[in-house]
C-alpha cells in the first residue's frame, strides 16, 4: 500500500472517531488504535467502506475494553 492510500484511510477514521491513536513509520508500518462506542453498518456503502479498510489492513483485532470497543489496525506500505 502506498502511503497516500494510508493517510486517506486514516482521515476517514478519523471522522468516525476522534479518539484515535497511530503509530507510524515503524518497519515501514503504521499502527492504529480506535476506541469506538459500537460498530454499526447501517448501509450497504458503510459495508463496503469496512470491508475496505481491512482488505488494507496486514492485521486487525477487535476487542471490548470498559464499556467500548478498541480496535487495533496494522498497514503496511512499501
């Protein structure tokens, strides 16, 4: 992935949630953390914008942490 593609997907995250935490450039790879209420895909293009970002993604995990959802994201980029 190109780094450009990366800082558009980060901006969009960004737009769901404003608690967002990355770390970048280490090994050529950048790690994000989203701390989210809920995930709701409410439309077809809110599906097809999720299954997106992971398709981009070298590693995702999903776990509950006090009462919201913390979602850890790994790019790689050439």
């Amino acid at each position: 992935m190109r780094r450009e593609t990366f800082i558009r997907i980060l901006t969009a995250i960004k737009l769901v949630s404003n608690n967002v935490s990355v770390v970048e450039n280490f090994n050529n790879k950048a790690l994000v953390t989203v701390r989210v209420p809920e995930i709701a895909g409410d439309s077809p293009k809110q599906f097809r914008s999720l299954r997106k970002v992971l398709s981009y993604c070298s590693y995702f995990s999903v776990r509950a942490e006090a009462g919201e959802l913390v979602v850890t994201l790994e790019f790689n980029w050439m």
